[in-house]
C-alpha cells in the first residue's frame, strides 16, 4: 500500500475534481497537505474533514505569483518542508476559436499556463534547498493532441506538457522529478457551463476524479530510482 507518512504535499485546485479526490488520496496514505483555490469555504471543509493536523487551505488565486509563493509558505510554515507540488488547478471552456469571448481565453491561458509556471517557481527553490522534490502537473489528453472544439484549452494544455518535459530536462540531475498527467474526459464540475452540463449522459462513462487521484498517487510513490514523464489515461468508453 502506498505510504505517504511524513511527506508534505501542496495541491492547487483542491476545491474540487480531480484536486479534491487527490488531496484525499495523498491524506488517506499519510501526507500532510497543504490545498490551494479560490473558494474557502470549500478549502475549510476538506481541512474539517482531512483534520486540521494534517490539512490547510490557503485561499490564493493561482494567477498570481505571490499568492503562488504564500502556498508553498505555508506548508513550510505549517509542516516544516515540502516533498511535493500538484498542480492542478485549472479551468476549460469549449467552443471554436470566434466562439469565447477574450476574457475567457486570456482567463484560461492565465491560469493553467502561467499559473503552473508560477506554482512551480514557488516550489523548486525549497526543493532544491532540500535536495529533491516531485511536480505533478495536472495536463490533459487534449495537450497531446488538439481538438476542433477546445483549440485555445489545448495549446494551454500543451503548454504544460511542454513545461513538463522542458523541467525534467532541466532539473532530473538535481533529483527533482516533472511528471504530466494527461487524463481523458473526468466526471467533474470542470467545463459546467462553458460545454459541459451536469445531466450530460457523457460524464458517467469518463474516468472519475479518483481516478486520476490514484495515478497522482503512485506517482508520488514510485521509487526514488524511477521517474514516470507522462502519464495518459483515458476511460474504456473513449475513443481516441
Ligand atoms: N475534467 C476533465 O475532463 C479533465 C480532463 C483532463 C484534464 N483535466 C484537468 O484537470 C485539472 C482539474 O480539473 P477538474 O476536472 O478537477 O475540474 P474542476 O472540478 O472544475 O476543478 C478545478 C479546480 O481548479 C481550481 N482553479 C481554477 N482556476 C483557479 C485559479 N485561478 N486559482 C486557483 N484555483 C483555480 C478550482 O478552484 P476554485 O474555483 O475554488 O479556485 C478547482 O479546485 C484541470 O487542470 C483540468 O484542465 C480535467
């Protein structure tokens, strides 16, 4: 069984999907962690139910670097090291490239491009600092692939594959590990409103948040000799 015990985590987009089921994953095999989003209310209900000792929420908005670095502070505040970072907060919206207004793409391309760049430049220096650490990004299928209705989500997903495989490059030989998770179609509350609906056939047949929690896992416990550089999952029902 995968043993977390005193491994620090810190999680973005932990207020829901795919973040929630893996912050619950990472406190279920013994990790403290420390969980990133907007909605508060959210973030002191997961801490209530993980356990204030092992739990923290830090209200921060991932487009910006300082509330980025106030994440990673606190879990070096609150459980006195980091081991690793999950960056998981991002949004989608479908439709062609005329379809979304400019505020929902620059919004997009804002928080899973340069938000996952700035969780990252939060997190490396303590790595580094302490010799090691893990990155899991958060990417997708649609970063390996583009998609006709979801162009502009792709390219940010791309990105982050990019990113991805750029760091592992960069920072393999001082024993920090980048793995990107590329999942299918998740049964989440991602795209509600902007292309999915909560009555959608569709979502009973995707992979589900804990799911993809369980590979976020295993990457964090995979031996210390071995490192996983993209990981892509799809549900059984989803063609290519
Ligand atoms: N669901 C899918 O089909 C699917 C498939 C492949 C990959 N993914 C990726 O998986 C990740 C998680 O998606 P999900 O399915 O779990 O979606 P979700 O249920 O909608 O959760 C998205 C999370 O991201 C957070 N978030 C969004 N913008 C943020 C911002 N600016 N600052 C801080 N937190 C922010 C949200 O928190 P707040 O709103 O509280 O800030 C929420 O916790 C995303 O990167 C998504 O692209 C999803």
């Amino acid at each position: 069984m995968a043993d977390m015990t005193g491994k620090v985590v810190a999680i973005t987009g932990a207020t829901a999907g795919i973040g929630a089921a893996s912050a619950r994953a990472l406190a279920g095999a013994g990790a403290a962690v420390v969980m990133g989003g907007r909605r508060r209310e959210r973030l002191e209900a997961l801490v209530a139910e993980l356990g204030a000792a092992v739990a923290a929420g830090v209200e921060m908005d991932v487009r910006d670097p300082q509330e980025a670095r106030r994440l990673v502070d606190t879990a070096l505040e609150r459980f006195g090291r980091l081991d690793a970072l999950v960056a998981c907060a991002g949004i989608g919206a479908y439709g062609g490239i005329m379809d979304l207004s400019d505020e929902k793409l620059q919004e997009m391309m804002d928080s899973n491009v340069a938000g996952t760049v700035w969780q990252i430049r939060a997190a490396v220096p303590h790595f580094l600092a302490q010799g090691g650490g893990d990155i899991v990004i958060v990417a997708s299928v649609a970063g390996l692939r583009g998609a006709g209705d979801e162009a502009v989500y792709a390219a940010t997903k791309f990105a982050q594959v990019g990113l991805a495989g750029g760091l592992d490059r960069e920072l393999r030989e001082k024993n920090i590990r980048v793995t990107a998770i590329c999942p299918g179609g998740t049964a989440t509350e991602f795209a509600m409103g902007a292309g999915r609906t909560p009555d959608m056939p569709g979502l009973a047949r995707m992979l589900r948040a804990e799911d993809v929690a369980a590979a976020v896992l295993t990457v964090l416990t995979q031996p210390p000799r071995m490192r996983t550089l993209i990981w892509s999952m799809r549900s059984i029902h989803e063609a290519d």
